[in-house]
C-alpha cells in the first residue's frame, strides 16, 4: 500500500547522523553468518548512543547514532556503538566488521529478516534483496526546511564521487578481485529507483513527482527512492547514500566532517547551479569513481575536460578549510587530506592484507579486528 510522504520536519540546520550497516561474521571461518535476529534479541541496550537495528538480511546489522552538532560527537557516538555491538557478539561467538562487501560470501545463503518492510522487498525484487547484502554509510545532514533539502539534493551530486572514492572499501566479490575500489554500488545500481535525483526546483516539485511515481505504481514509499542523494522528511535532513562503510568509525567520523562542511559552504556560498549538465555526465563519473577511486578521471561538463578525481577532492578540502574551522571539524578533515597524499585506501588495504595472506579468511579476520580497536590509531597506524 502506498504511503504519503510524511511533512518535512524542519530541524536544526547542520546537525548530523551516521548509520552504519556492519558485517556479522562467524567466529569459525569469517564468512557471514545469520545472527542479527537473535543478537539484538539477546542485547541490554539502553540507547545512550543511538540505535542498533535490523536490516534485510540476518547477516547485517545497522547502527545510528543521536543527533549531533559536532562530528566529535558523532565519532563519540560511534565509538560507543561499536563497543557496545563488538562486547554483544562475542558473547554471541561473533565478530562484526566494516567493510562495503563481505569478501567471499554467497549471497544464495543468505536469509531475510524478519519484518513486512523486508518481506515485501523480497516479494518485489527476488534475489536482488540477498545480493543487497551490501554496506554502506549513510550521512544525514539536518536541513532547515524542505526547499533546503531538495536544493542539497542537486547542489551535493556533482560531489558524490569524492566520497565514493575517500569510503570506498569493497573490492572483492564472492571471493575474486573485482578491479573496482567499490564493487558495493553496483548492487545498488541493480534497484530501478537508484541513481540520482531529477532536477527539481522545491519541495513542492519533489511532493508533485514522487505523487507521479505513486501513481504509476512505481514508488510506494520514500523508502523505494534509492537515490545517491535523497531528502529524509521524518528526520529533517538530506541523506548522502553513495559511501561504502569504511574499516574504522574514525573514518567514518571523518566523511561525516566531509558533508557537514560542504553542506555549510553550499548553504553559505549558494552557487549557481548546472543541474542538467552534471547529470549528463554523473552515472559516468559514479562509475570511474567506483573502478579507480582517488586514481579516477572524471569528466568535467562545464570545462568539458577530464579532471583528477584526487585532485579535485584536495582542492575541495582547501575550500572547505574555513567552513570546517568554524564547525570545529578541521582535525577530521586533516585526516581525510593526509589519506590522499598516500597510496592506501580502505580498499588497497584490503588488496594488500590479501597479498600478505594469500587468502581472504584472513584478511576478514584482520577487518574484523581493525575495526574493534578501541582507541582512535593516528593515520600513519591506521594505514600500516
């Protein structure tokens, strides 16, 4: 059954939220296991740093943190999640990692939750919804009206890339070397409402299309809408859907720094925008940013040139550096900057520890570990 898109719910502009969707493993042999069910129903909680949920296969587990103002907040939220979901599987004989793919699961195996959410995507899309058993972060960025959120929408796409690139951590699918930083979007892209979002002028133009959608019985809920960028009215905030999860919540915490300064600057600068033409080009330059990442050439449909996609990602964080100072996130971003002066993304970690195990059991296990180290690792150890 169709459902109205709920009122836009103004909130505090600049506020941020992550969720997180995590990889439950088997302690055994580090494939994925079916434990989320059970997991959260064993699980004393009480919520003080967010939300840990389902999502559709019960190989998946999903957190959100509070709302926040600062990203130190965030990355404190993460932090607490994190412990508090690692301490939970272990006595569960679980591990739990980052990671956008498991590196060599079967997605045949895997089984949905349960839910009628879940179970109707099921119905719908078939085997597509085990093969979503994919992870990815999301960012929410709180908006001070529908009009905003819409306007973010086609103001942040020509920027996806960058953070495609900067998260991408899924290199590997069912056991082989893809060749791309981010084979997760792929399955993403399976979805016939993924993508971007058409040029819209309003949120009253955004309310008139999706009614469109409903009525053609294409859309039955904002949920259906699996846009790279989408407005979140129940929340207040534009959500940026395109990031892998990465191996660490600190890196996390830094494309969390990423959005809020970007958002700060568009909302500050408000820029002229050429909605139509990055449009053209913007399944192009999604793709090079998946194969290549920061090594990407993407195309440029106002110069009409190629640029370096690692480039241009170091040109934006030197813009951003007074946005980021006033938010009081220029450390995150530092972090961000320092990674694209070496050669070691998520992704080639992954490759490297591969290289050094001659099997992906044990790289699982090594992510498995990363991410459950409690302290915050300065970028030289985090990349080692």
């Amino acid at each position: 059954m169709s459902q109205a898109i709920a009122e836009f719910r103004q909130s505090q502009a600049l506020t941020l939220g992550v969720e997180l969707e995590l990889q439950l493993l088997s302690v055994r042999d580090l494939d994925l296991t079916r434990g989320a069910t059970d997991l959260l129903g064993s699980m004393d909680y009480d919520g003080r740093f967010g939300e840990i949920k389902l999502e559709i296969t019960e190989s998946m587990i999903e957190v959100s943190t509070l709302p926040r103002t600062l990203v130190d907040g965030i990355a404190a939220d993460l932090v607490g999640l994190r412990q508090t979901l690692v301490k939970q599987c272990a006595r569960n004989h679980i591990a739990v990692c980052g990671g956008g793919t498991h590196p060599f699961h079967r997605w045949s195996e895997r089984r949905i939750c349960p839910g009628d959410r879940f179970a109707e995507i099921y119905q719908r899309y078939g085997y597509l919804a085990k093969q979503f058993t994919v992870f990815g972060q999301h960012i929410h960025v709180g908006c001070a009206s529908g009009d905003d959120a819409i306007w973010l929408t086609q103001a942040l796409a020509p920027y996806m890339p960058i953070f495609i690139a900067l998260s991408a951590s899924s290199p590997f699918v069912d056991g082989e070397d893809t060749l791309f930083q981010s084979a997760r979007l792929n399955a993403v892209s399976a979805f016939p409402l993924s993508g971007q979002c058409p040029a819209l002028r309003d949120w009253a133009e955004f309310i008139e299309h999706f009614s469109f959608l409903q009525s053609c019985g294409i859309a039955r809920s904002i949920k259906d809408l699996y846009w790279d960028i989408r407005p979140k009215p129940e929340f207040g905030t534009v959500e940026i859907r395109v990031c892998d999860t990465p191996l660490t919540v600190e890196r996390a915490a830094a494309l969390a720094a990423l959005a809020q300064g970007l958002v700060r600057h568009l909302l500050r600068t408000r820029p002229a925008l050429n909605t139509q033409q990055h449009l053209h080009v913007a399944r192009y330059n999604k793709f090079q940013a998946c194969r290549y990442g920061l090594d990407a050439r993407i195309s440029h449909p106002i110069g009409l040139r190629q640029v370096s996609l690692r480039q241009i990602a170091g040109e934006l964080l030197v813009v951003l550096a007074e946005d980021a100072s006033e938010l009081g996130c220029s450390a995150w971003l530092e972090l961000l900057d320092a990674s694209l002066a070496v050669e070691i993304s998520d992704a080639n970690w992954l490759r490297r520890r591969q290289a050094v195990h001659g099997n992906l059991n044990d790289v699982v296990r090594e992510a498995a570990t990363r991410f459950g180290r409690a302290e915050r690792m300065p970028l030289a150890e985090t990349f080692r």
